[in-house]
C-alpha cells in the first residue's frame, strides 16, 4: 500500500512478526510466539485484554523482564499477562522499534495493544488494514513479475 515504505512492520497474531523494510526489501525479521502464549496462559474467566492492569505490568517487563517472566505463571488477569508478555517481546525486539516508524498489521484484538505499547515508548505506531496491505503486496509483487 506505501510502495517507498522504510520503517518497521510489527504484525501482531499467534505468532509476532517484526520486519526491518528498506529498499523495498525485508532486511530483518524476529518472530515470537506471544500471542500463542497470551491464548496458553490465558485464566478461562480472566476477561478482555482491555481490563487495567495492562500498562504496569507492560512497565514491569519492560524494567525488570527476568522479574516479569516468573510472574507469567501467576498472573489471574488476560491484562496483566498481555503487558507482561508484550512488555517482554519488546524488551527483546527493541533493535527493530527504537528510533523506528512503526506500523502494526494484524490481528484486529492485538493491534491496539501493541500501538498503545509502543506509544508508552515514544514510538508513533500507526495502525492499518493487515488484509488491505497484503493485497497491495501481492498486486505490486504481480505485477513485478508480469512485466
């Protein structure tokens, strides 16, 4: 959809991706299983990952990710545990965010944590249609290679 995009790609799902774009080419990729995860640990009766808690617990991981990750196993909330597990990813993918543009693509219930994570980090994430880019993609890759 932005054919001369350079900047990060964070596309959020059962599996993370973060993808380095320059020169119209993927530099870099990481991928994490967070959002396997947030389903695994889940509490069955934890409610929406929308609940408070969220932002502290993202700050904690953030500040002390060894501290967070023993905390993975008691946490009751699906909030807490969505900031304790995106805090964690963004401990480990901050070469790919700090200092970077950042759009986030992909599952519509995980886009807006991870933009409001971001955010809490001075990042200006932008949000957009997962699908919408991938189309364009495909299209431009297509029409690459029919000439």
């Amino acid at each position: 959809a932005s054919p001369g995009f350079d900047g990060v790609i964070c596309q959020p799902g059962a599996t993370t991706t973060w993808a380095r774009i320059s020169a119209q080419e993927i530099c870099h990729f990481a991928c994490f299983p967070t959002g396997d995860l947030l389903d695994h640990l889940s509490p069955r009766n934890g409610g929406t990952t929308g609940d408070t808690g969220f932002d502290a617990a993202l700050d904690a991981a953030l500040a002390q990710p060894h501290r967070a990750y023993g905390r993975l196993a008691t946490t009751t909330s699906r909030a807490e545990l969505a900031g304790l597990l995106i805090g964690l990813e963004l401990a480990a993918a901050k070469p790919y965010w700090l200092g970077e543009r950042v759009v986030v693509l992909g599952d519509p219930a995980l886009m807006p944590l991870y933009a409001r994570a971001l955010t809490t980090q001075g990042v200006q994430a932008a949000t957009g249609n997962a699908e919408a880019a991938l189309l364009a993609g495909l299209y431009a890759a297509f029409q690459t290679v029919a000439g």
